[in-house]
C-alpha cells in the first residue's frame, strides 16, 4: 500500500525552490484536473505551455503505453526508430535540417549556445565568442542558460557566471545593434517573451536582428521553447514572423507532458558538433520520440493552426469583457494561446493574489513576473471550459479587487 501523502509534506522533505499551490492534483483528463479531495480545476495554466494536447490524450497513451512495451532506453551508443521519425518530422515541418535531442529547454538552449561558440571558434577563432541576449529574457536554469536569461535575481547568487554574454532591450533594435559586432558568435531571443511578461516580438524588432546578424556572422537563436508547437497558431513563431533562424529550440509542447527538448539546426551549423563535441543520456530516448512524434502529427496541421486562431478570439473577447466590467488591466496581449493580462496600477503586483484566488474559484492560471496574469492552456480546450474558466476567473478577479485595499 502507498502511505499517505499531503502537501504539508512538501515543506518538509522537498528542496523549497518551489511554492507550490496548497492542493495536490491527483488526476487530469483534457482541460480538467482533480485534487486529493476531488474538487475539480479547469487548467488555463497547460503546465506551464507543455500540455498543448490537454490531459490524458488517448493517442498520446498508446503511443506511450505501446513505447513503454517495446523499448525505454538504449543510451546514444545507438539509435532508435521513434527518435528517427521525429527528427525527420521536425525537419519535414521547419528550415532545420539536423536535430539534436535532449530532455529539457535549457539543455535545448545549453546545446544552441554551445553550438555557437564551437562553430565561431572553429570559424574565426576564440575570440568571436560573445553573445548578445536581452533583459527579461528567461531561457532555463543551467549556469550557462540562466546567464543568458535577463533576470540577474536568478543568477548573481551563483556567481561566477560564464563570461561574454551581455544583454540588450528588448523590441529595442538599436541597443541590440550597439552590442552585436564581429566578436559576436550569437543572439539568442524569445520571438514571444515568455516568463518575461508575454512580451510578443515587434516584427522589425526581428528583422532587424536578422540583418545585424548576418552582418557580423554571428548565428540568430531562437528560443521557442514556450512559443513552439502550435501555441501561436503556427507551429513555430519564426513562421508567424517571417524570419528564419539558423538554431531553434524547442521543448515544453514537444513532449505534451513527457520531457523531451530539442535544438534545430543546418547541416553547415550542425557539422561543427562533431562526434563526442556534446551529449546527454536520456537525449533522444524512444519513449520521447514516440510521444513527441504523436504530438507532432496531431498539432500540425493547418485545423489545428485554425482552432488556436479561434480560441484565441474566445480569450480576447471574455478578457476585454471582464475588463470593460472591472478594469483591472492595462493591456491584454499575446498571441495565439499564450496570452498576458498586464494589471493596472492599482493592481500592480497582484498577480499572485489573483493566481491563487483562482484556484480558490477552481481555476488554475499562471503568472509571468508579479503584475501579469498569464494563459498558455491545451490548444483543444473546450468553448464551454473556455467559458467556464473565464466566468471562474471574473469571480477570482471580483474577489481580490474586493480583498485589495485590505
Ligand atoms: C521554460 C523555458 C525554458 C526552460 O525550459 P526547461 O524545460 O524548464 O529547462 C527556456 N526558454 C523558455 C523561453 C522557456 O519558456
């Protein structure tokens, strides 16, 4: 028998760099999910933009469960079938012409920014080995990936920090112009600021990104790793822009729940990553590339491009409703299903108030920074659960607006 388990458990046995919710979900099924004691949430949050596919799919069991039959884990002294079709799916479906897998988006960026100074080194030599990011960036948690990111509250405690990265504004071309010249091997951006706010790209913000760095020869990165897989009703947000990188990363969505990232590259890039250059273990497992080939298939398709398109008006319409009734918030903004909803003055730096006011109403809602209520749900959630998260929302805003002088 499993001994019984509670959340108080989690403030004594778990390492406290999270804060998690006070209820324990025990249970999902498409945009539901149960806690311990079966109350039932409508998941606005998609685990945070990775269960683009809802709960429970059924293709994406018996892709997992026909895997989990056949063959885990082999390590990369060979290949698998599953991991072959989803290279080859990516590759069919983007510029990419060679993939590389791993397990997470920070290894995905870790591996992109890798591959930039390898290549620059092998290229031009060690001195080509900036590299030009952007503040509010977040790209993972790794020392390399978290130095990259534009927060210094998540790395100057670990410090020292890997050298040669220096950060620009974002939407901002002219900073980033000051910073990028021959010594940069990279520029690594968000096309959708993700973590950082819901911060969507200008378009000539990218462009111009684009042309700087084919200028000095350094490489464009794009971090897709919350904006990928369909979540801006396209399948991968350069699409949407018009603006081709030569790295991508991609994960979170890949795998639909089951970890899998991946970075995306050209033959000419991907050749400097020689034999033993870079690795991981679990990279490219089959149990992942058998779920995130089924994910794949399911989310590319130009129905499923238009379904986002169409809930993203259902959460435009609701919020601009709730808005013109409560004026709470200064901006809704986004694209597709990652939406922000930025507080008004009188409610900044509420958005954790109201993240947990939701839960209360029997929604689940993410944050992004502490004034941004943020959305990044299933791509196939229900109108009705749309309707119903929205109504459970308003109630969840009424009551901190009603809490907010107190
Ligand atoms: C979540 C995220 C990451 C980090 O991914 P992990 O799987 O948590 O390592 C990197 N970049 C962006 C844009 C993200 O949203």
């Amino acid at each position: 028998m499993n001994p019984s388990v509670s959340r108080e458990n989690f403030d004594r046995w778990i390492v406290p760099t999270y804060a998690p919710a006070s209820f324990v979900p025990v249970r999902a099924e498409g945009s539901t999910l149960w806690d311990q004691q079966g109350n039932a949430y409508i998941d606005f949050a998609g685990g945070i933009a990775v269960n683009a596919l809802g709960h429970a799919h059924p293709d994406l069991q018996q892709a997992l469960q026909q895997q989990a039959a056949r063959l885990w884990h082999t390590g990369n002294g060979y290949t698998n079938e599953p991991i072959l079709r989803l290279a080859k799916q990516l590759i069919d479906a983007t510029f990419a012409d060679r993939v590389f897998f791993c397990n997470s988006g920070a290894e995905a960026n870790e591996a992109a920014l890798k591959l930039a100074r390898k290549y620059a080194h092998d290229q031009a030599g060690e001195q080509k080995s900036g590299i030009v990011a952007f503040k509010n960036a977040f790209h993972g948690r790794t020392l390399f990936t978290v130095s990259a990111g534009g927060q210094p509250a998540y790395s100057k405690d670990f410090a020292p920090l890997p050298a040669g990265i220096q950060h620009a504004v974002y939407n901002d071309l002219a900073s980033a112009a000051a910073l990028i010249n021959d010594q940069t091997c990279a520029v690594i951006v968000e096309p959708i600021q993700g973590e950082g706010g819901v911060v969507p790209a200008e378009p000539a913000f990218l462009r111009g990104l684009r042309e700087i760095c084919d200028r000095h020869q350094a490489l464009l990165i794009f971090d897709e790793v919350q904006s990928g897989v369909g979540r801006t009703g396209s399948l991968y947000a350069y699409m949407h822009y018009g603006v081709t990188p030569d790295v991508l990363t991609t994960a979170k969505a890949l795998g639909g729940g089951f970890p899998i990232g991946a970075m995306l590259t050209t033959e000419k890039l991907a050749a400097a990553m020689s034999v033993g250059t870079h690795g991981t273990t679990y990279g490219g497992n089959p149990l992942a590339g058998a779920v995130g080939g089924k994910v794949m298939e399911l989310i590319n398709t130009p129905e499923m491009m238009a379904g986002v398109a169409l809930r993203h008006q259902w959460f435009i319409d609701g919020l601009n409703g709730i808005n013109q009734r409560l004026r709470l918030f200064s901006e809704i903004r986004g694209l597709g299903l990652l939406i922000g909803c930025v507080l008004n003055q009188d409610y900044s730096g509420k958005a954790k108030l109201i993240n947990q006011a939701a839960a209360k109403e029997g929604l689940m809602v993410l944050i992004a920074g502490a004034s941004v209520v943020r959305f990044a749900p299933s791509l196939i959630i229900s109108e009705e659960e749309v309707k119903e998260g929205l109504a459970r929302f308003e109630a969840a805003c009424r009551a901190v607006i009603e809490g907010a002088g107190s």
